[in-house]
C-alpha cells in the first residue's frame, strides 16, 4: 500500500468515523423530538401554549418570567404524569438497550438479551411473591424492591452457578441462565396456582407498563442507569475484543474475566433497577442492538450509545401507542413492543443488513 | 484525561442536574396538603366536605345517589348503572384508575372498591386528593354496609340521610328473613332450599362463598349456599363439590350461558334446579346484585320473589328520589 492509498483509507475511516457520529447525533435529536411529542399524547388534551409554558416553570430562574396561563390540573397532568412516565421510557428503554448490546457481545451470540441471564424470572419471583404472599415491609415500594433484590440475586446464583474454575464460558454462563430461569419461572407459577384470584394483578406486572412510574421510584433508577450504562460504555473496546473470541481478547491484552465480570453486574445492576418499576418488557434488548449495528456497524463505541437512544426511543413511542390507542386506556406495553417491534425488526432485517447475517 | 472523557463526564453531570432540577420542582407542585387514605375504619379523622368526588365504584356512585349527594360527584364509571342517564364524565378505571382524567376534573376525592397499585394511590394522595376505600370483598356483610353509608354521609354532609338508610335497611332486612321463613314452612316444610350462586364462568365456576354480601342475600332468603362451607370471599368452587350439594336453586348472572348448564360434563347437568326449572338469571340491574349498598334489599326480595312465588313487602325507601331504585319492578 502507497502513501497516497494510505491516506485516502485514512481518510475513509476519519469519514466513516464521523459519519457515526453524526448518526448517534442525529438519534439523539430524534429522541429529543420524541419526548417533546410525546408530552401531547394523554387522554386529557393540552393546548401547546400551556405545554410550553409549563415547560418554562420548570426551568430554574426562568420560571419568574413565564405567564402562568395554565390550570393546576394541567401543570399536574404534565409534571406529575406525563413527564415521568417518559423520562421513565427513556431510562428503561435506554437500560435494555445498552444491557443488550452488552450482553449481546459477551455472549456472541445475537438472540441473547439481558434477560437471558435470569434477571427476568428472578424480578418476576420477587414481584409475584410480593403481590401473592402480601409483603408490605417497603411499604408501597416493596414490589419494586422485591423486584430488583430476587432479579439482581437470580443473575448471581446463575453468575455462581456457571464459573468454573474461576473462568465464564458463555454457553455454559446461557445454559445456567435458561435453566434457572425455568426453575424460578416453575416456582412463580406455583405462587399464581396457590392465589389465582391475583393472577391478574401479576398478568399486569408480567407484560410491563410505564404508566406506574412517578419522580420518587424514577429518581433512584435513572441515577443507577446511569451510573451503570457508562460504565458499561468504559468497557467498549474490551468488548469489541471479546466479540470476536476470548483468545482473541487475551492476545490483545483484554482481562476478559474481568471485563465479562464488570458488565454482567453492571447489566444485572441496571436492568434489574428499571425492570423493578416498569415490569417486564420484552423485545427491546434484543432488538435495539441489531438495530443499532445494522445503522452503524459492529463497534461497540457507537453501538452502546445507539442502542440506549434507539431503545428510549422505541420505548417512549411504544408507550405513545399503549396510551393512546384507546383514550383513558393503558395496554401493557409488552404487548405493543411484540405487536409493533417483530414487523418493524423484520423489515428492517430485511432492508439494511445487506446480507451481513446471511452466511 | 482525555477530551471524550471529560464531555462523557460533562454530559452524565448535566443530565443528573437537570433530572435533580424536575425532581425539585416535582416536589414544589406536589408540596401541598397530602391526600388520606379514608376506609370506614378511619374514624373521627375525616376530612371536611368533599364537593368534587369521582367515583369509580358503581355501589358508592348509587349510595351518593340516594344520599342526595350526587351533586357532589365530577365523575363517574363505565359500570355505574343507578341513577340511570347519568349527566357526569366516565373516568377509566380499569386496568388502572385514569390519573389524568382524574386531575384534570380538580377532584377532592376518588372511591374505589378495587385495590390500586400503591404507585397510583401514592399519585393521588401526594397531590391532595383523598382515596376512600370501599371493600366489596370478603368481609362484608349488611353491617359493613351500613356503615360504608353511614361514611359517605359522613364525607358529603349528608349523614342525617345515611341513618335513615340504615334504618330502612335493617327493617327490611327482618322484614324479608320473617317472609322468607314463613314462605319456607308453606312450601318446603321448613327446610331450607340448598342454592348456588353462579357468577362468572370465566376459567372455572366463580361463586360467592362465607363472609360475602352475596352469601347474606342466602341466609336472608332462607336458602343455604352450598359455597359456603368452603371458603371465604369470591372464589371459584371445584366442580365435584357442586355435584355432590346438587343445588335446588340456581342464580345466574346474566353473562351465564343457561344452555351450557346441560350440556355434557357439566355439575349442573344432574342438578335438581335444572330437573325442577329452578334457575333464575338476574337481568335487571346487575349491579343490584353484584355491589354491596342499599339496593341489595331489593335483590333479596327479588330471589325470594323468585324462589318462593310470593311478593314479600318492604316498607318504602325513605327518601324521595326522582329515580326507582329497584329496576325489578317488585314492590
């Protein structure tokens, strides 16, 4: 390779480089877009002119120079209602996001999600024996708390479970998971057998809603999000190391124990927060990811990022089309993201992969 | 550190402040006077009259009714049926109390019977609106209900009305046993007739077991629910324990298909209130029925009307209303 030849794929990568960039940039600026749309969708209409008032009562310092032309009633629906519930969306949907790309990339292997390591089947014991067995020691918390210690709890005993001398293998790691979420799932069923009359509180819990989340719950989840989603995005290049094999990642100097270690808790630590107040909600893990590697590629630089905006924003207008298909009405939005997600990931599958899982 | 570290760090602190900032403000707005719980176990700690009330509870929207407090209600429910053309806004109540509808009717007040997540009673109470809990679960009985309607009195300022209620409820309420008794000795000899109340067919035989309101409307009418004895509260009965009491007497819901009652491995199909064509389908005004309040009286009369061919008599409801309380048309 010449000089000149040198320069211009120097040139190409600086390009394409940036171009993801611009990419992350321009989903960012969606997401923004989604929120503020979304603010409008509720079963009481709100006319944009109270909407962006009551937006600058809530900017500090500014909040003395804007009309308060707006009702009480309104500034609730707003602040008290809409505004976490999205911020809600996006704190979750960014969480599954990230936790998926993680995952994905441990365990190389595209149908896994952060579920997979039991998070879901351990918040779902913890929620179910919560409602069946009437814990109230959180008091009206105790369903979000139980949630997060029997999901954060299940992802150890299967962490425990699956090392061997002192290494994770990732089949063993996905077949520990699956086999104990089985386990945990047998005894949540056992749970719903002994008070069927509660089925349908937990049917509600089991298929995921935002419509639950208020400032109090959201405030202690989006900060663990956060804290836990950059450190998973520290964790980038050893990443993209073990995708391609944990030898590889060795001889590149990566201590993938270590690094294998770091994500899991810090997945386990962040879905675990979010799905305690939302319920399960499926699909976005899994798919956000691919999504995110079709529009930029494999590099988990761009693809952490990405997948945390494209799950925020797939999660907000999934919430948008449960709020609003029936006005008054919230259908759990586990059932919108598998109406509206499968179609829109087959297409999507279909149109930008250009071939890259064929073969 | 490099560049891209340090605008992460920039970025991960401006987001933390500006949520800190939403939270602080949130806590501004909802810095107001809290909302109570109020059951009929509250006590003298009620709060002072409430005028905008949502009920979300058919049995309290007709109790206010009769009160002469539905002046008093801003909005109702889907499945309120008492009074009929009902002049106030439907609020969703199902999966989950529509909060938005809620506030935006500047409501003092929400009634219930169902369990709410503690999440959305939490929203209410923190932005000042009271959550009455009215039970319709096991437990409760006439007595319970007097006293459900001795509270909303209480909360509306029209208790003078709840008393009078009460009373009628209790006259009636020995009026019709005594009939029921003496109808009993003429027809059966005294024996009570073994009942079974159908409610839901929905994944199983749902009934009315001990300690329910439905389970009173048995022991007033002189029957005996073969449910009973088995547990407490709404539940679904196995079916080898309806073959084994054979019920005399049916009561369906009027959801319940009467044809699959006969058809092939069905506990009613051998049952001597399917022999004898005993088998009543309540389709009036379910919720006389179904929801515990004042009206329950008339659902009494109404089986024993219907069990006994005999129209025992009620003394009349005390309080003029424009609309009859009792769709049945027994009087």
């Amino acid at each position: 390779m010449n000089v000149l030849e040198n320069e211009r794929v120097t040139a190409f990568v600086q390009r394409s480089r940036e171009m993801k960039y611009v990419w992350i940039g321009f989903l960012f600026f969606l997401l923004i877009i989604t929120i503020l749309l979304s603010d409008f969708i509720g079963s009481v209409r709100i006319p944009i002119q109270s909407l962006l008032e009551i937006y600058g009562s809530q900017i500090p310092f500014l909040s003395h120079f804007v009309p308060h032309g707006y009702t009480l009633a309104q500034e609730q629906i707003i602040v008290q209602l809409r505004e976490p519930e999205i911020l809600g969306g996006v704190v979750i949907g960014a969480s599954l996001g990230i936790g998926g790309a993680a995952i994905q990339s441990i365990f190389r292997n595209p149908i896994s999600e952060p579920y997979i390591i039991g998070l879901s089947s351990g918040a779902s014991l913890g929620a179910v024996a919560s409602i069946v067995l009437g814990f109230t020691i959180f008091g009206i918390y105790t369903q979000q708390i139980t949630a997060f210690v029997f999901g954060l709890s299940v992802v150890f005993i299967v962490y425990f479970f699956a090392l061997k001398g002192g290494k994770i293998h990732p089949t063993y790691l996905l077949l520990t998971g699956v086999a104990v979420s089985f386990f945990v799932s047998a005894i949540v069923a056992l749970l719903l057998f002994t008070n069927i009359n509660l089925q349908g509180e937990v049917f509600f819990w089991l298929l995921g809603s935002l419509e639950n989340i208020n400032w109090t719950v959201l405030y202690p989840v989006a900060i663990v999000v956060l804290i836990t989603s950059y450190a998973i995005y520290l964790q980038h290049r050893e990443l993209d190391a073990i995708q391609m094999g944990d030898m590889h990642a060795r001889s590149v100097g990566v201590n993938v124990e270590r690094t294998k270690r770091i994500t899991i808790f810090m997945v386990a630590l962040g879905v675990s927060a979010s799905v305690s107040i939302s319920g399960l909600i499926g699909f976005v893990g899994l798919v956000m990811p691919h999504l995110s590697r079709m529009l930029l590629g494999g590099s988990n630089r761009h693809v952490i990022p990405a997948s945390g905006i494209l799950g925020a924003i797939f999660l907000i207008c999934a919430d948008d089309i449960a709020r609003g298909i029936v006005p008054g009405v919230v259908i759990p939005i586990g059932i919108v993201t598998g109406i509206i997600g499968v179609p829109f990931l087959m297409y999507f599958m279909r149109k930008l992969t250009g071939g890259r899982y064929e073969g | 550190m490099n560049s891209r570290l340090k605008i992460v760090i920039a970025v991960v602190v401006a987001l933390a402040v500006v949520l800190g900032s939403v939270i602080i403000y949130h806590e501004d707005v909802a810095g107001k006077v809290k909302g109570e719980i109020i059951t009929i176990n509250t006590g003298d700690n009620l709060p002072l009259k409430l005028t905008r009330i949502v009920s979300l509870d058919p049995a309290a929207t007709a109790t206010l009714y009769a009160l002469g407090a539905y002046k008093y209600l801003v909005g109702g429910n889907s499945y309120d049926s008492y009074p009929p053309n009902e002049n106030i806004p439907n609020v969703t109540d199902y999966p989950s109390m529509d909060l938005e509808q809620i506030y935006n009717l500047s409501a003092d007040a929400v009634i219930s019977f169902d369990n709410y997540s503690g999440a959305q009673i939490s929203q209410l109470l923190n932005n000042g609106i009271d959550y009455v809990f009215l039970s319709s679960d096991a437990g409760v009985n006439f007595s319970v209900i007097e006293r459900q309607n001795t509270l909303l009195g209480e909360l509306t300022g029209t208790v003078a009305n709840a008393t009078v209620m009460n009373q009628w409820m209790n006259v009636s309420l020995s009026a019709l046993h005594l009939d029921a008794l003496s109808y009993d000795q003429s027809e059966y000899n005294g024996t009570p007739l073994r009942g079974f109340y159908y409610l839901s067919s929905f994944g199983g035989y749902w009934t009315a077991g001990n300690d329910t309101f439905v389970n009173s409307y048995f022991q007033y009418a002189d029957l005996i629910n073969i449910a009973a004895p088995y547990d407490n509260g709404f539940y679904s009965i196995n079916p080898e324990n309806i073959v084994n009491d054979s019920p005399q007497v049916l009561i369906l819901d009027s959801y319940i298909n009467v044809s699959s009652l006969n058809s092939s491995g069905s506990p009613f199909a051998s049952s001597p209130a399917l022999m004898n064509g005993k088998i009543y389908t309540t389709t009036a005004d379910e919720n006389m029925f179904s929801e515990p309040n004042f009206r329950d009286i008339f659902a009494i009369q109404w089986i024993i009307y219907m069990v006994y061919g005999q129209n025992p008599a009620l003394p009349n409801f005390p309080i003029n209303l424009t609309y009859n309380p009792n769709p049945n048309g027994v009087s």
